[in-house]
C-alpha cells in the first residue's frame, strides 16, 4: 500500500508535464536520463529524497555514486537497484523496474552526483 500511495502523489505531480512550460524551464538532460528521473521520482525518492538530495533513512546516493564511491559505477548501483540489501531496508526492485529503467535511473543519479544535473524537476528533451 506504500508503494501505491507513492505512485499516485507522483502521478499527480508529473502530470503537468508536456505543457510548453515545463518544456522551457528546469535542468536541460537527455531522455534516458530525464526517463531516469521519472523512475527515480515514482521508486526511490521517498527514501532517498526528492531530487536525490539525500534523506537520513538512506543511503545518500550523491556521495554513493559519486566517483570513489561504492555505487559509482552502473554494473554495482542496478545490482544494488535489482536485488537489494533486504537486511539493511533497501527493497529489491527486479520485480517492479526493467534493465533499461534501471540503467536510466543510474545516469540520472549520475548526474545529479556529478553535480551535471541540478536538483529540480528537468525540462522534458524535445522529442
Ligand atoms: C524503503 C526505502 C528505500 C527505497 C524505496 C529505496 N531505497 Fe535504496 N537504500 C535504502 C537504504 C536504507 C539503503 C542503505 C542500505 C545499506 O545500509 O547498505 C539503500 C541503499 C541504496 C544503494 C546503495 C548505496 C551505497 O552507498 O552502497 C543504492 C544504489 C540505492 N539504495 C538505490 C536506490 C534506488 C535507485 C531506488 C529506487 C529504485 C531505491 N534505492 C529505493 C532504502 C531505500
């Protein structure tokens, strides 16, 4: 029932986009990584913090994926993603994401960690 709840809050807050003012304002990003964000906002922000400013119930994936970090690289952040850490309360997301999803979500955490993406809802890539 947690994730359902989420899912509407998000859909609620997405819906705007695709007006020409959501187009127009906000971080520029490609569409894997904008993709990226979409999940990140539906699975993991209320845990990680909206925007992946980080949030004390877990990990802060900005100095986690950032380089040096434990999940700087895609292949051990969608492990992590895919399977979990159940123990420590990261919930396993194979069932729920694809490969591609996760991949997206990585380039967008990425980002954000690399301090190429700011924090805010980006700019929808023109299509
Ligand atoms: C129910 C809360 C919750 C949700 C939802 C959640 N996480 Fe986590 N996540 C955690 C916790 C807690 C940890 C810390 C686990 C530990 O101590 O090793 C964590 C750890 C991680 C790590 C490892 C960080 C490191 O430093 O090793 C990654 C990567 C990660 N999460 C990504 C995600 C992504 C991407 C999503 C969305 C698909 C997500 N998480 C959703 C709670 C959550």
């Amino acid at each position: 029932m947690r994730i359902h709840a989420g899912l509407i809050a998000v859909g609620a807050a997405i819906a705007p986009l695709g007006t020409s003012d959501a187009q127009d304002k906000g971080p520029r990003v490609s569409a894997k990584e904008y993709e990226g964000w979409r999940q990140y906002s539906v699975h993991c922000a209320r845990c990680h913090g909206q925007d992946v400013v980080g949030n004390p119930v877990a990990a802060n994936l900005l100095e986690s994926a950032r380089k040096g970090g434990p999940v700087a690289g895609m292949e051990a952040f969608t492990t992590v993603v895919a399977e979990g850490r159940l123990d420590k309360g990261m919930p396993a997301f194979k069932q729920t994401t694809s490969p591609e999803q996760r991949e997206a979500m990585y380039a967008y955490v990425k980002g954000r960690a690399d301090k190429r993406i700011p924090a805010g809802r980006p700019s929808a890539p023109p299509s």
